[in-house]
C-alpha cells in the first residue's frame, strides 16, 4: 500500500518529463525543417547561377550574328538610346564585329583606322577575354593579327608566310568566338570616315 | 530482476522510457508528404529567387571600390567568379577587356547616398592617366537615356580643364555652363542613374593597381 501510494508522484513526474521532451523533440523537428530548407535553397540556389551561362540563349556570342556574315567586319549601328546594338558599348565611339569560327582556318585580321585611339578585343563564345590590343600596343599604325590554334600554327610554321614575323600571332584553344573593334569618333563629322575604315577592316583566310 | 527486459521489451513499447527517436508512431502520410513538399517548395522558392537577386542586381562579386567608383578586374576574364561569369553572359555583355582600357562605375554620390536622375551632380578632380577618357551617364540598369541635346556623354578631348589639369562637370538634365554633362530629359520616369567612367589605354587597367588612385569625387548640388 505504502509503495503503491508513493508510486504515484513518481509517474506524474515522469509524464512531465515526457510532455518536456516530446515539446523539445518538436522544437527539434522545426530545426530539422529549417536546416533542410536553407541546405536546398543553398543547393538550388549554386545550381542555378552554375547553369545560367549554359542556358542563356542571348550570349554576345549569339546576338552577334544577327550584325552580318561571320568571319567578315560588321559595323555595328550607332550607340544611342532604345537601340543599343549591345548592351554596355560606349556611345563616343564606333564598333565593329567579326564572328569567326577556326575550324574554317586561321583568320587574318588587318585594319587601318585613322582615329586617334581605337582597340580590339578578342572574345570566346562564354565572353571571356582571349586577347585585347589598343593602337598603341599594336606597335603599328595598321592592326595584323592572326589568330589560329595549336594545330594550325604548327602546319603553318612548315611553310611560313612571308609576313609572319610583322603579324601578331595569336594561338588560342576556344575554336570560336568575335573580335570586337572599336573606334573612337574625335567629332560626329568624322563619324562616316571612320564607320568607312571599320567596314574595310578585314576578317578572313590568311593570304 | 529483469530490468533490461522491461525496459526495452516487445511489451511496453508504449511506455515513455524509450528515447523518442525509438519510439513507435502512427504513421501520418499526409502530414508527411505536406512536409516534405512544404520543404522541397520553399527550398528552391529561396534558392532561386536569391539567385535571380544576385543576378539581376548586375553587380559582380570582387569589385575594388574608390570612393563612390566600383570596377571589376576580373570580369571577362577566365578568373572570373561564377556570378560575374553568369550576369555577363546572361546579359550578353562585352566587358572592355584589359587591354583596351577599364571601365568604372558609379551608383552613389561621394557622401554613399544613390545616384538619383532628377538631382544635380558635381563630378569634380582628376582621374589616372589614360590616353582617352569618357564619361557616360545611364539609368541604373546601364542603358542610354534620351537627353536634351541627344547626347549623354563627354569626353576627356572635349574638356574645359583647370590650370592644374583638373576639371569639374555638372551633370544636370537642364544646360549648365561649362563641362555639363546631359541627364535624362525626363527624370521621373526614369529608373536610377549610373555614371560610367571609361579609361581607354590606362596603365591602371589590372586590378592590383587601381588601389590608391585618385577618381573624381561626386556631390549632389541640389535636386528637383
């Protein structure tokens, strides 16, 4: 009788223990929940930027060849307001574009730009930089630069052109990609002189 | 004398002994399955739309900031972080690459307050070497905005400079005398405000030696 009735506060105290730990196991649940929300969001969240680049559709890549022919000089319609040819070109100057894809063969760039500054750029289908000059680092007043790969820079050498050594020889791995030429117009009158100078400029086979 | 036994037996499985982990429960399918979808929903709701976040904020990572311009050394080039890597692509952007000449942004004033188009600006000092310079001013996703005159930019040839070679440019949506540079002809259904300094052939152009130069600074006059 004695140990029956001393029993009895024993168990009250074990069911509050148990309300104590079924109320710590659902806090626990919650932690659980969360932890698996923010570990997939985090999952979702690398995946997504990690893939954008393979899905974008409009890479600078793409968009350009709506400008013209590949492996040729497009020159880019003026940079103004609601019509940007793409997005992020300066409006004090003027561009041209050349998509080219090496498995065609080596290409020749040649230009000659009477400007007092102009660049070029050299871009893979991603949109990294593969090779950048400006007027100044070109050594000449006349851009010749050749750009090919491993494979082809090796068969050329067997049989090089005569100009070789004046041509800045670019061997790249990304078989495609653009150059973009740029060209600053000291004074809108000189604008058609120099959209003329950028049409000439020439993108193609070697010799 | 069994204590073990009574503990852990088939027989008292209901009793509260057991850790709770351990202890049977009635299967709740729908409570489950509501859970889990809860889960698997809020998950990639976070994890996408933070990524779009990031994205469409146009800002990459790994940014050198001088004063109120930020400029990305890395962007378009292999060392790029993924999330430059995606918003220029997914812009279809043709960064100015290092050998061209580097292009610094600014989306606040000098004193850290954002770039507002209906307010004038004093864009005032010098900026490092570079044989050509232009300064262009866009709304805050970096497009061209029409202006009064029909243009939006100056250039470092067509300056009134200081006998000490320093300059100061209003940039203003009204004519200013002097260096005045156009903001949009209509400031209040324009979206922000962005300057864009472009240093064509610039010894700065690599990342490391940006630091310590010294870019103009810019102060807010007055707003409409």
């Amino acid at each position: 009788m004695i140990l029956s009735r001393m029993s009895k506060p024993k168990s009250a105290l074990s069911r509050f223990a148990d309300l104590r730990r079924s109320r710590r196991s659902g806090s626990g649940n919650l932690i659980a929940g969360l932890l698996a929300v923010v570990s997939l969001a985090a999952i979702v969240h690398i995946l997504v930027v990690l893939t954008i680049p393979q899905n974008a559709t409009h890479s600078a890549y793409s968009n350009a060849a709506r400008f013209g022919p590949d492996r040729a000089f497009n020159l880019l319609p003026d940079v103004v307001p609601g019509a940007e040819p793409l997005p992020g070109l300066d409006p004090a100057m003027k561009h041209a574009l050349c998509r080219y894809q090496l498995d065609d063969g080596p290409v020749l760039f040649t230009a000659s730009i009477p400007v007092p500054f102009w660049s070029m750029g050299l871009f893979n289908t991603r949109g990294d930089t593969i090779y950048s000059l400006n007027n100044r680092t070109a050594g000449s007043e006349t851009l010749s630069m050749l750009v090919l790969t491993t494979e082809q820079l090796s068969i050329l050498r067997e049989n090089p052109p005569e100009n070789l050594d004046e041509l800045i020889v670019i061997e790249t791995e990304d078989t495609e990609g653009f150059a973009l030429l740029r060209a600053y117009v000291p004074h809108p009158s000189e604008a058609k002189l120099v959209g003329k100078a950028l049409q000439a400029a020439s993108c193609g086979a070697l010799g | 004398m069994t204590a073990p036994l009574k503990q852990f037996g088939e027989a008292d499985w209901y009793e509260t002994d057991l850790p709770p982990i351990l202890r049977p429960q009635r299967p709740r399918p729908l409570r489950a399955l509501a859970i889990l979808a809860l889960v698997l929903f809020s998950g990639s709701l976070i994890g996408i739309s933070s990524a779009y976040f990031i994205i469409e904020r146009e800002r990459p990572l790994m940014a050198v900031r001088i004063g109120p311009w930020e400029t990305y050394p890395y962007a378009g080039t292999a060392e790029a972080d993924p999330y430059s890597v995606a918003i220029y692509t997914r812009g279809a952007k043709i960064p100015l690459a290092s050998g061209e000449g580097v292009e610094l942004i600014a989306r606040t004033d000098s004193g850290g307050d954002t770039l507002q188009p209906m307010c004038r600006y004093r864009i005032h000092g010098q900026t490092p070497t570079a044989r050509l310079w232009t300064l262009t001013a866009t709304n805050g996703s970096g497009r061209l905005v029409e202006t009064l005159p029909g243009r939006s930019n100056l250039t470092s040839r067509q300056l009134l400079r200081n006998p000490d070679g320093s300059f100061e440019i209003v940039a203003s949506t009204t004519p200013q005398p002097g260096n005045w540079l156009p903001l949009a002809e209509d400031p209040f259904t324009t979206h922000g405000l962005r300057f864009n300094l472009r240093l064509y052939d610039a010894p700065v152009s690599t990342g490391s030696a940006m630091k310590g130069v010294t870019m103009p600074a810019i102060d807010r006059i007055d707003c409409l």
